[in-house]
C-alpha cells in the first residue's frame, strides 16, 4: 500500500530539492539526490555540481554513494576522475557505486586506476566484478593483462566478468584459461581492438503481477548505453556484445 501510495502521489521536484539539501537528515539528502539523479532534469548544471559536492565533501557513506551514481547518469568524461577517487574509499558501498559508475563514463585517463584496482588482492570481489566490466571500455596491453590476470581470480563472478570484457576488446574468445589469451595475444600485432562495441550494463527484470496491478506506474527499464565520452561502435548485429549486457542496477 505504501508503494502504491507513493506511486499516486510521488513527490514534487520541489519537495525532492529540499530533501537533497537537508543537512540535518541524511536519509532525505539520499532520497532527494535519488530522486533528481533519476529525473529528466537531473543533469542540470546546478544538480551536477551538487552531487559533486556530495562526493568530494558529504561524509555520509550512502549519501556520498548515491551522488556517485547520480554524477554517473549525468556526467562529462572529466568527471571520471572524481569518481576514481572513490575506489580509495574505506566503505565498500562507496567503492561499489565508483566502480558502476565508471562503467557509464569512458576517459582514458582513469584506465590504470581501474585496472591496477582490478589486480588489489585486498579488494573485496564485489568491486572487482563492476572494475572488471568497466575495463572492457578500454583497449589496451595493461588492461588486457589485468583481465588475464583475474581469471585466476578465486571467485566465478570475477572471472567471467574479466573473460567477457576480454572478448570485448579482443573480438577472441578463449574462455577463462589466460595462457591461451596470452598466447593469442602475443603471436597476434594487431589483437586488440581500436574500437571496442562497449555498452554499459543496466538492470531488468520480468514484470508481476503487482507490477500490473499498479497500472499507472507500470516500471520501464534502462536499456544499455554507451559511456559519456565514447563514441558509440554499433556491434555487427545491432546488439550489445557483452554477456553482462543487462546485469546491474538500476538507479
């Protein structure tokens, strides 16, 4: 009832504003922030800034996390850097919402900070999973020995994160046995890809029946996008080529 309460009468820009702004509640900052990230008019300069605010300076873990994912929806390829930053964090969540929110902005600059994040050993798998799909955006020797390098990587979800950027930016596909991709590699002058069909990942799930029921806010999902900053490849069948085309959150 109260989703269905919230949906009728969701808040007004207004209201989300003030929300955003409250310093004396950080639960609404989060709401505020969430809210406009997601609106049509999210990416107005004022409200950039204000999330850039918020991740360089709001000492608050979930705050601070949720302005990343709104500077990502909206940002230029500088802001790539601000987000990097972010992969230092102590707070997991926050480093979490850099790594995905890297994946929606491409600057070669911030490159070697993923990837050297990728091959942490203290990092948690979490992170490396959404550092390992960001890093299919970028086509280089360093990158793709990273990738190598996480197929040794203890958990699954890391592994095939690493072998489908690999595919990525190779157009090879040699599974999760980094000897062959080496191998390829080093026999192959021209292995990587100068212009890689990368799409960030967005969430999407099958509708119930309550979803139907609230017919007048039935949801619509994201689709898959290219990164800020990156000139879009369109794949040879129309599609993105990635197996985590349609992973991650939405939001």
């Amino acid at each position: 009832m109260g989703d269905a309460s919230n949906s009728m009468f969701p808040p007004s820009p207004a209201e989300a504003g003030r929300w955003a702004v409250d310093d004396s509640d950080p639960e609404n900052q989060r709401r505020g922030v969430l809210l406009i990230g997601n609106s049509g008019f999210g990416g107005e300069p004022v409200y950039v800034n204000l999330y850039r605010l918020y991740i360089e300076e709001n000492s608050d873990p979930v705050v601070k996390a949720t302005a990343i994912q709104a500077l990502a929806r909206h940002a230029r390829a500088e802001d790539a850097v601000i987000i990097a930053n972010q992969l230092e964090s102590k707070n997991e969540q926050i480093r979490i919402a850099a790594a995905k929110g890297l994946q929606r902005i491409h600057n070669p600059k911030i490159a070697d900070v993923i990837w050297k994040k990728l091959i942490q050993e203290d990092e948690t798998p979490a992170v490396r999973v959404e550092l390992a799909i960001a890093l299919g955006q970028y086509s280089t020797r360093d990158s793709f020995e990273a990738l190598c390098s996480s197929l040794d990587d203890r958990e699954l979800a890391v592994n095939l994160a690493s072998a489908d950027s690999l595919r990525l930016i190779t157009g090879a596909d040699f599974g999760l046995e980094p000897g062959l991709w080496r191998s390829w590699a080093d026999a192959n002058p021209k292995a990587l890809r100068q212009d890689v069909p990368y799409y960030y990942p967005t969430y999407e799930r099958q509708l119930g029946t309550l979803d139907y029921l609230m017919f007048w806010a039935i949801p619509t999902f994201e689709q898959p996008g290219v990164p800020a900053g990156m000139r879009e490849i369109a794949p040879a069948d129309g599609a993105p080529q990635s197996e985590f085309g349609n992973l991650g959150e939405k939001g």
